[in-house]
C-alpha cells in the first residue's frame, strides 16, 4: 500500500491536469486499499466530477483508469512507465452523489509492458453495477521517466524523439 500511497501524494504535489484529479477524488475516499498487483478505492460523484447532465464525466472516468490504473502497477513496479494506450468504456450513467468504486488489477507486467485493468462500480437503484471499465497499457523503461524528468527540470515538454 505504501506504494500506491507515495505515487498518490506525489501526484498531489504535481501541478496539472493529474493533481487536480486526485485532489478531487483522494480527499472523497472513503478507502483504501491495495494489495500486490491491486488498488481499490471509494470515490464520492460530486459536482467537480460530474458533467452538465450531473452524471459522472467521461474525462474523470479516463483519468481514474490511468490514475488508479498505475496506482495499483506502483505495487509491484519501481518503474511506472509511461501509456501506450488507454480505453475506456461507459456502461451506464453515475449520478451526483453516487459512491463509485474502483478496483484496479495489474493483468500483466514483463520488463517493458503493464497491462492493468480498471473497473468502476456503484450502487444504482438499489442494485451494485459495473459503470465503466477500462484498461490502460503502459511502456516500462527507466529511461525514458528519467528523461521525462531531466526534460522537466528544463522547463522542457517531453523526452527526446530517440526512444
């Protein structure tokens, strides 16, 4: 877990798109919880997560599969790579004020690839439902993160084109 966490709390620090996502979510959990290869968690729907049909945002949702996603790859990984592709599918429509819970599984790790499923259940009607799922693919190479870092650090936008 300890993993999972300190990935988390370094995103609270980051400024952009992913810190204000996490903001978002992490202060509304109601848990959480990983074990190896896992990350579970709680995530209240509110307002800041919803869009202009108060549904939870398809945005928040991708952004939960890749979050939570390399959450669950921080447990078993020091490396935690970088997306070569994201999916996401919308079952079913999640209201305001919803409890959504998201449970992330690392399906596979070799030394380059992470494949890691995410899915997104609430209790709508009475009944608990799957209302999205996704799978995120990440390319693992430490080299690549310390040039993502280096070219940060200059005020760059990205690692060198010679991958």
């Amino acid at each position: 877990m300890a993993a999972a966490e300190s990935f988390l709390a370094e995103l609270a620090h980051v400024v952009g798109f992913d810190r204000d996502v996490v903001t978002a979510v992490v202060p509304a959990s109601v848990r959480v919880d990983s074990e190896k290869g896992t990350f579970a968690c709680d995530i209240d729907v509110t307002k800041n997560l919803a869009n202009r049909y108060g549904t939870l945002h398809g945005g928040a949702v991708a952004t939960i599969v890749d979050v939570f996603g390399t959450a669950a790859l921080a447990t078993v990984s020091d490396t935690l790579g970088v997306s070569l592709d994201l999916n996401t599918t919308f079952l079913k429509g999640t209201p305001l004020g919803s409890v959504v819970h998201v449970h992330a599984k690392v399906l596979t790790k070799t030394r380059s690839v992470a494949v890691i499923e995410v899915n997104l259940e609430a209790t709508i009607n009475n009944r608990r439902v799957r209302v999205a799922q996704g799978r995120h693919t990440k390319f693992l190479n430490a080299k690549v993160e310390r040039q993502l870092v280096e070219s940060k650090k200059r005020g760059g936008g990205g690692p060198s084109s010679k991958l």
